[in-house]
C-alpha cells in the first residue's frame, strides 16, 4: 500500500468495495467512466486529499496523453510522439488510466488488470485495440516516470511547536511534506502562496473569530438549519462531491472524447496544484484552527475576543494548519477551470449526494454558487474563519485560470 494512504477497511472489504467498483459497466465516454472508477478506487483504498488527487491528476492527464496523441488537438502533456497507425482512443484512454493506477499502487496491480481487461472487453479486438493498449501502456510509464521522484514520498519531518517539557498533541498532522511536491502546471508550490492572516490585534480578527465563535460552535443556537446542514454535507472533501460537476457538464455539453479528456485533465491537474500550494501556505504560516484559538482568546492580545474554555466545532477539525482553507480552494480552482474554458460560470443543473449527509442533495446552476456555498459551510463547521475563505477562493480562482492556459493550449493550425 502507497505509504501516504490511510486505510479504512480490512482487506476482504477492500477487495470488494474496488472489484465492485472497478468492474461497473461503462456507463458514458470513457473518461467519465475511469473517473468514477479511479474516485471509488482511492476510496475503498482509504486515501484522502491530497493524495487522491494526485492520482486523479496523473491517471487524467495520462488518458489526455493517450486520446491527444490519437486526435492531435492539443499540445501534449508528456506524449510528444505521433500516432499514425489505426488506434482505439478507448483502449488508449482505458489502458493508459489502469496501468497509471497500477502503478501508484502495486499492491493491487492484479485487481487492476482484471478491472482494465474487463472494461477492454467491450471494445472489438483487432489492430486499433492492440495499438490503443500499447500507447495506453507507454503514455502511463511516461506518467509514472515523471512523477517516481515527486516528493509525495518524502519522509514527515514536521517539527511541532512546542516549549520544552511542555506537552502538545501527538497526532500526526496531514501531509506535511506536501509543500516539497513538484506541482502538474505550476512553477513551484509558492508561486500562489498569499500574504499572511491579519494580524490577532486587528478588527478582522476579532471579527471573524466572533463569528466563528458563534456559528461553528457544536451547540451554536445562532447557526440554522440550513447551515448546519451545508456544514455536514461538505465534511465531504473527496471525489466524490466534485467530479459529478464536470462529469455533468462534458455529457450535458456533449464535448467531444478528446475534449472531455482534456477538461477532466485541467480540473484535476487545478485540483491537484491548488492543494500543493495549499500545503506550502499552510505550513508556511501554521495558523491556529478556531478550536486551539477560541479556548485561548485571552492571550491573542485583543480585548474583543473572549476566551471559551469548553469550545467545540461541529465535527473533529482537520489535522492540519488553518490558513487559508483547502476545501475553498480546490472548489474555487475546478470553478474557474470551467469558467475559464467555456468564458461561463452557467451549469447544466448539477446534483450531489454527498458520503456525509446521505438523502440530501444538492443542485446549483452557477459554478461560483457551488464554491461559495462550501466556502461558507466551512465557517458553519467551526473549521474556518472568514478570511481564510477569502483568501483560498482567490487562490483557488488564480490557479484554475494559470492551469487552464498553461498547459493543454490548442495547436492554432489544427481545425477544430
């Protein structure tokens, strides 16, 4: 098992959960099916953001890889060769996706094989599925040769902040080396990195620690009910409550195989960077979460913040410095993405079910509508002030929008 995934089921569970999921009979173009397949893969496997996006981002940007060098298009992301030989862009895109999978992931290599044969199965044999599969193959090594040395493996040497002999909590913290990740488009993990929280004697401060305070309490009397039921709804942070948006928008659109790949491949290569550069602000900065702050607002130096000894929020807070806030701005990042590439913020209607509030969809018609709403359900939790929603959102809008024209830029002469 990959040494930054956290499992959460023993291993016949796990076995289960992926040949069921991997083994799901196509249901839309291929890369809508091996986005689903690789979500519910990372899940069964316990992994979580960022992690989890990482493998999205290479398995995606590698069937971009595999269709693009079929339907030259685009500028490639890795796969620079020209295929002139009759080729399956399905068998590419499939094989490409498996193979990456497998290769993050050697300990179910044979679980994958099983699930790629199935999904090639559907595809009449012949010289363009032979060839598919062997450009699937080569793009995914080029995928996973590029990505051997990363940094994801990096050994965790966060140092807590403590004073000697004094205890502090022992738990460890989320992916502390990420900061040292080398981005998908970025230039380096800082490029975005903001400038830092207000300072604690300011009105801003004061402000939004009230705020929270007050809202993202666990027995908050001042938080409705439809705030409490965004908070629960997006303690969500996976796959699973983001890609239905672009899967959505490719079929509702009708984008054509290579152009689908190539929006699924902005969203999470967006995805993944903004988390990298996430990580580097977090950890640059180690801000407080509200629950270390508000139990001690009597020596943050304001008058305007009173202490609460017993404060809670409303779920367990994530295990990883405050600021800015990493839900807001990998929903800002996929959101301009989409903005980006279609000049819109309009949605086809979309609706999610989410993992942490089942029964309880949601629907939205405006991709800014869908961040906002979890830019503020993070308040409602008791996770984030409000400035560091501000401020996630902008990032995450700068690096959908440097994604989306940095890499994968159309070939001016090719007619589309």
């Amino acid at each position: 098992m990959s040494p930054f995934a956290r499992p959460m089921f023993g291993f016949p569970v796990f076995g289960l959960i992926m040949l069921v999921a991997l083994h799901r009979p196509a249901t839309a173009d291929v890369v809508s099916d091996w986005n689903e397949k690789v979500i519910a893969y990372t899940v069964a496997r316990g992994w979580t953001p960022p992690a989890s996006e990482r493998a999205l981002a290479m398995t995606h940007l590698a069937m971009f890889d595999a269709v693009n060098a079929v339907e030259r298009g685009y500028r490639p992301y890795l796969m620079t060769s020209v295929v002139t030989e009759p080729t399956s862009k399905e068998a590419a895109a499939a094989s490409a996706a498996g193979n990456v999978l497998a290769g993050i992931d050697p300990s179910a290599a044979r679980e994958m094989t099983l699930a790629l044969a199935a999904y090639l199965a559907n595809i009449p044999d012949g010289v363009p599925k032979r060839n598919g599969i062997e450009l699937g193959e080569a793009v995914a090594a080029k995928m996973l040769a590029s990505r051997a040395e990363d940094g994801t493996l990096a050994a965790d040497t966060y140092r807590p902040h403590a004073s000697p002999g004094i205890y502090v909590s022992t738990a460890p913290v989320l992916a502390p080396q990420w900061p040292g990740v080398k981005p998908f488009a970025l230039k380096s993990a800082d490029q975005m990195r903001p400038g830092p929280p207000p300072a604690l004697t300011s009105k801003e401060w004061a402000n939004d620690y009230n705020e929270i305070k007050d809202l993202g309490s666990r027995t908050s009397v001042k938080r409705s009910a439809r705030q409490t039921e965004d908070a629960r709804f997006w303690l969500a942070v996976d796959g699973r409550v983001y890609y239905p948006v672009i899967r959505a928008l490719a079929a509702r659109r009708n984008l054509s195989l290579l152009d689908s790949a190539r929006l699924f491949a902005l969203t999470a290569a967006a995805r993944a960077d903004a988390l990298i550069a996430v990580f580097d602000a977090k950890y640059h900065y180690n801000f407080w979460r509200p629950v270390t702050a508000i139990r001690n607002g009597d020596i943050d130096g304001n008058p305007a913040t009173e202490r609460d000894a017993a404060w809670l929020p409303l779920d367990v807070t994530p295990s990883h410095p405050e600021y800015p806030c990493a839900h807001c701005i990998v929903s800002a990042s996929l959101g301009s993405v989409i903005e980006t590439v279609f000049s819109s913020a309009d949605l086809p209607e979309v609706s999610i079910e989410s993992p942490t509030l089942p029964g309880m969809p949601h629907r939205w018609t405006n991709v800014r509508d869908f961040y906002r709403e979890i830019a503020e359900a993070r308040i409602w939790a008791g996770f984030h002030y409000r400035f560091s929603t501000k401020v996630g959102q902008d990032m995450g809008v700068k690096i959908g929008e440097y994604v989306a024209l940095s890499i994968l830029q159309p070939i001016a002469e090719v007619a589309r």
